[in-house]
C-alpha cells in the first residue's frame, strides 16, 4: 500500500465514521443493539439464562472448571514470567520483543485481514470470560465489541453471582461450636469466591494463548496441502524501490536469465520457490538487468540493492499449480494464520501486563489483597510503573 493508497484507506474509514454519526440521527441504532457517538461506536449482545450458548457452555461446565484450573496455572506462571522475559530482554540488549511494520508497506486486503484478526482475538478473550463465568454461576448480562476512534475493544458485563455459588448465609445461634462451623464455612466460601474471581480473570488469557498455538500449529500443516509449489507470486511491492513498475501484484515467476551487453538473455535459472529467488539474487550485483519469465510473458527489470546483493522491490511467496485461478489465495491464508497467531499472542501477553485497566492489573489486586492497605498501593503503584517502564524500554530498543 503506498502512502497515497493509505491516505485513500483511512479516508474512507473517515467517511464511513461520519456517514454513521449522521445515520444515528435519523435511525434509532439502539434497537439493534448498536450504540453511536461522537467518538465511539459499540455493539451490545444481551445473553438471557435461556440463550443457547449459555444452554451449551451449561452441558460443558465440568469440562469448562477443568479447563479452568489449568488456565489459572497456565496465568499465573506467565503473569510473573512476561516482566522477568521484558527485563532479561531489554537488558541483555537482544533486541526488541516488537518488530514493527509500517502499515503502509501492507496492501488493503492484507490491512483488512489485519482488523479482522483483531476483533476475533478480543472477541476469543472475551468468550474465555463469559464461559468462566457462566461455568462459575456467575450471570452475564451481555457481552460487546465496539470502536473508539482508531482503538477496537471487547468487554463482557458480570451482573450478580447466582444462589447456586453465591454466598452463604450464616443464621444466628447460641451454641458455639455450630458458630465455630458456620465460622469455618464461610471462610471456605470466601476462599472459593476469590478461586472464582480468579479462574474468570484467567480464562481470557488462556484462551488466547491456546488459540495462538492452535494457529501456530495450522501455520505449520497446512502448506502440506497446498502440494509443491511452481514459482513465486508477487504479493507486493516495496515503497522505497523503483525496481516494480514492470510487475504486477499476482504475476507468477518461472524463471530468471541475465542479459549481456548485446541485449541477449543467458543463464536461465528455473525459479521454483522463493529460496530459489533469494539464492539467484543474493549472487547477483546491484543495477544489473534481468529478464523475468513470467507464467505467460518476459518483462526486464533492472535490479536495485547493494554491492553484496541485489533487490527487485517486490514480495513474494510461493506458487502453488493446484491454486492456478487464484495464485495469492495459499499467501492470505498463511498471513491470515500468521497475524490470527500473533495478535492473540499479543492479546493475551498485553492483558497479563499489571495495569490498571487489564486483567493483570486485577490478578495483581487479587494477589495484593492480604497486604495492608497503605503498602499494598505502594506496592501496585511500584509494580505498575517498572512493568511500563520495561515496555517503553523494550519498544525504544524495537526501533533501534
């Protein structure tokens, strides 16, 4: 996407933003569940007892508590272990844990299955919570995505805690040993809220984690039925490189010849992989002229980089024959599996961080609750800011 096509993207977003302000005006959103301001739109799902996901997370509860008691593990390891990885990170001086892409360098489609790996991420999150707590007796009353400016959000909203798991009312009596026992079960109902308060906080975490890997595991197989591949085919371009204008994004590449001073080709190397294409131009010098095979037709390019190696300006992956009517669909499967895999990893790893606003912040609340009052603000405040100075250190070193 070049920068005049960014500002033709976000210019539609803009318009698009302003046609739905204006449209709140004469159509009453509320009724569909869509709530419209100045500066945010959010949908709102109302969830009855009688809803059919809850029926379904209801039939699954003790497979969901099992599941429960490993997320809580699983996030309370990584809540201490992401700061230990962001100090030991930032310093050993390994470079950034965040490599950063100008979104400009993305084309629109690859911007759009962006957006949408976003809200499935935040939307898987969120579901992780509302299974927990529906699992846990505790009543949702509905759960939303929407947007605030530029920023995307989820939330789930928790009413009251049912009789099943509620608390315990203890009755007055006169014998002390029934007060001794009726003492004992409430602090075991206390502790049993406070597991519970637990496994919904760690449930979103979890799932995300679990579904990054499960995304991360389809990255590796699923090339395999794909079959071998023929070529390569031109994903994109590259802004800062003038060696494109002669390709074009889909074009298929077989092959690769030089061309000598009398304007003939020799050499021809069979291009059937992008490793074959990195090896040719990785011995071949900067501003030499190559002829390209494409699957129908040649064109000539003049090649850019270094003295070490040379460049065409161009993304690539590879072509697979059995996908000949639709070339690019094996590469947008496999960024949209990438970027499903990251940003859940992403999603997961930034709500463990101890921040006021994300669940970490409220697992640390949680461990913090049995220290005095005074020093546990003193302690959270402290914790907060070394976590955030350890995230603005690691992104700093990002762009080093």
């Amino acid at each position: 996407m070049s920068l005049y096509s960014l500002l033709i993207f976000f210019g539609i977003i803009v318009s698009l933003w302003v046609v739905l302000i204006i449209s709140a005006y004469f159509i009453d959103f509320r009724q569909f569940g869509i709530f419209v301001s100045y500066f945010y739109a959010i949908y709102q799902y109302q969830i009855s007892d009688s809803s059919k996901l809850i029926e379904r997370i209801e039939g699954l509860k003790g497979l969901v508590r099992s599941y429960l008691k490993l997320s809580v593990v699983i996030t309370l390891t990584l809540f201490f272990t992401v700061p230990l990885v962001l100090a030991w990170n930032l310093f050993q001086f390994s470079g950034g844990l965040i490599v950063a892409t100008p979104i400009y360098l993305y084309s629109i489609p690859e911007v759009l299955i962006i957006l949408i790996a976003v809200f499935i991420a935040l939307l898987l999150h969120e579901f992780g919570h509302l299974m927990a707590a529906t699992a846990m007796g505790v009543q949702v009353k509905r759960i939303g995505i929407g947007v605030f400016l530029v920023f995307i959000g989820a939330f789930v909203d928790l009413g009251e805690e049912s009789e099943e798991d509620g608390s315990i009312i203890i009755e007055n009596g006169n014998n002390s040993e029934e007060s001794k026992n009726n003492s004992e079960q409430f602090r075991m109902n206390d502790k049993e809220k406070s597991i519970r308060k637990l496994s919904i906080l760690s449930s979103g975490v979890t799932l995300n984690i679990v579904f990054s890997l499960l995304f991360l595991i389809l990255l590796f197989f699923v090339p395999y039925l794909y079959g071998s591949p023929g070529g390569v085919v031109v994903d994109g371009f590259s802004t800062y490189s003038p060696n494109y204008q002669p390709l074009h994004t889909g074009d298929i590449i077989v092959g690769i010849s030089r061309i000598n001073e009398f304007n003939q080709s020799y050499g021809k190397v069979a291009i059937t992989s992008v490793y074959d294409l990195t090896r040719v131009l990785n011995h071949t010098p900067a501003n030499t002229t190559l002829l390209i095979h494409l699957l129908n037709s040649d064109v000539l390019v003049k090649t850019g980089g270094d003295n070490t190696k040379s460049t065409l300006g161009i993304k690539v992956s590879n072509y697979y024959p059995n996908f000949g009517f639709l070339p690019l669909l094996p590469y947008f499967v496999t960024f949209s599996l990438i970027w499903l895999s990251n940003l859940n990893l992403a999603v997961g790893v930034y709500n463990l961080l101890p921040f006021t606003f994300t669940d970490g912040g409220k697992i640390l609340s949680f461990l913090l609750q049995y220290v005095k009052e005074g020093f546990r603000n003193f302690l959270s405040i402290s914790v907060q800011v070394l976590v955030l100075i350890l995230v603005i250190g690691n992104i700093l070193v990002s762009y080093q």
